[in-house]
C-alpha cells in the first residue's frame, strides 16, 4: 500500500530503532478490522515511508466502557517512554451530556485517555475505566511531552463547550497512569492572528453553523537550539491548516506566542513530526480535511535552530 492508499485522519508515525519500522497510527474504518467489530485503533508498518503493510489491530475499545465502543476514536498516538509504549487517544460518549445550550451544539463526554503495552503493536490495555482529562471537560487530542524529567499531558478544550478553543497541560505521575493537579490553560485558538471564527467561515457541524475557534493536535517539539515549538491546527480563510507556536519562556507554562501566518493553510492540519532512521526531520498531516478523501502527507523539514521550514 502507499499513502495515497489509505483513508486516514490524524496520522501520526512511531519510528522503530530497534526493528528499523515505521509505525503509522489510525482510527479503525470498518468494523471486520476488530476481532469483535467495535471501534479502535490500527497500525500499518513500513520499513521506507513508501511501501506500507496492511493494518493490523493494536487497540479495540471494550464492551464495556465509559466511552461508546461503536464511536470511532479519535487522534490515536503512541510514544515511547521510559521502555514501554503508551498510546493517547480520544474516545466519547455521544448519549452523555454534560451540558445543553441553544448557541451549541450538544456537550457530550469527550476524554483523552492513555493506554499502555509492551510492543508498539499492542494490545494496549487501560490503567483503569476512566480518562485522564479533566471531569467535566470536553477534551481530546491528548500528547505527551516530557520536561526536566516530567512528564505532562498536553490537550485540547474543545471549542464546543468553550466557545474559543484552548490548549491546556497537566501533569502525569511518573507511570502515565494518571495526572497530578490541576491543568493549567497554555493559550486559546483566537490568540493566533490568523484563526478564524467557524461562523464566519460558513463551516457547519451536525446540520448548523455555529460560532467558535477551534483547537486541534497539540504536538511539542524543541529545536536544536532549545526553543520549545508546539505544531497544532485551526481553520483560517484557507480552512483547516497547520500552524506553530512558540514558548517565551522555553518551558510548558510559556508564555505562548503564535506565526501570523500558519505553516501549511491548504485545508491539511493535526499535524506531528518525526526523524526518520536516516536522521531527516519529517512533517506528516493530513489533507484535505474529509474522510474518506482524507490522506496522510509527508514533508521534509529543516531546524534551523530556532524555528522550522518545510523544505
């Protein structure tokens, strides 16, 4: 299979070292790509970026859960930490509200959540029936960024129920299993120059357009001289695009402050990177923003030390 093979939102790729694979994580399409027909995550493997194998199944969420086994899941990622693999994704429980408003649509439970294995294959497993974000919140797009030591959950506050979309952090305990303390608010959509309001945009949801600014993939990164860069998504005059911010202070807590114009606007976004065996700097996102016309698009990126181009 090659990439322009492969429906796919929200790629995000795991190099391998010790196998020389690629790993590239996605939400299960089908039912029959479960042993049980409930919704999941997959992984197709590659040894060049080019040729990629069929998925096979890495996660199936279980009959019995907080979250809906018949909704798909969602920005599934997997990190490597401290020898074992940890996968982040977002799962929902469409029949249960949190909230109604007339100027919303509906405020369902929305959770990212952190699973574990010992293979980057799978199966990952829960700590426990129950997410990491926030009770109450409607959240998702969980990532793992580890600072002095520490590791923290950065994710999104969906503009849903806040209106102007937020990222925020928390800390994690040193197993992943759960946070410590209260998350803190990193930045919101509209603080970015170039973010739109959907509104204005004309871009519905579920039948209605509704105003708001949006927050999508959070993916930190530091540069070769030590900036700390954090890749995410929003919707500007071009749609959904790619865009960087960048930490003043040069840790977690920022302040953050943003490009006044996005890195990619062509309607691609949530997008990460990654080095391949060969030590280029990649880009991978996916474009346009419509399944099933979604696909995963590769770049080669340049550190110029204290920014990124696409090259």
């Amino acid at each position: 299979m090659r990439l322009s093979d492969i429906p796919i939102h929200d790629p995000f790729v795991l190099p391998v070292e010790a196998t020389q694979t690629y790993y590239l994580y996605a939400s299960t399409l089908e039912s029959s790509q479960t042993p049980h027909g409930r919704c999941g995550v997959m992984a197709y493997t590659s040894r060049d970026l080019t040729n990629w194998e069929s998925p096979v199944p890495v996660f199936e969420l279980p009959e019995r859960s907080w979250a809906d086994p018949a909704h798909k899941v969602w920005a599934p990622e997997v990190h490597h930490y401290k020898g074992m693999y940890y996968l982040f994704a977002t799962f929902t429980a469409p029949k249960d509200l949190i909230e109604t408003r007339p100027d919303r649509p509906p405020i369902v439970k929305r959770h990212s959540q952190i699973l574990w294995s010992d293979r980057p294959d799978g199966p990952f497993r829960p700590f426990a029936d129950r997410p990491q974000t926030p009770v109450g919140w409607m959240a998702l797009d969980g990532t793992l960024w580890v600072e002095d030591g520490v590791p923290w959950l950065v994710f999104c506050h969906e503009w849903i129920q806040v209106t102007d979309g937020e990222i925020a952090a928390v800390r994690l305990k040193a197993d992943l299993s759960d946070v410590e303390g209260d998350p803190i608010q990193l930045f919101k959509a509209s603080d970015a120059p170039w973010v739109r309001d959907l509104k204005e945009l004309g871009i519905g949801r579920q039948g209605s357009v509704y105003g708001g600014y949006v927050t999508d993939g959070p993916f930190l990164y530091r540069t070769a001289k030590g900036r700390l860069l954090m890749f995410w998504s929003s919707f500007g005059v071009r749609r959904y695009a790619e865009t960087i911010a960048w930490s003043e202070s040069g840790t977690i807590a920022g302040p953050w402050r943003h490009a006044q114009h996005p890195l990619f606007d062509d309607d691609g976004g949530h997008g990460m990177i990654f080095r391949t065996f060969e030590g280029q700097l990649k880009l991978i996102l996916h474009q346009p923003n419509n399944m099933p016309a979604s696909r995963a698009r590769l770049f080669d990126l340049e550190d110029t030390g204290d920014a990124i181009r696409i090259l």
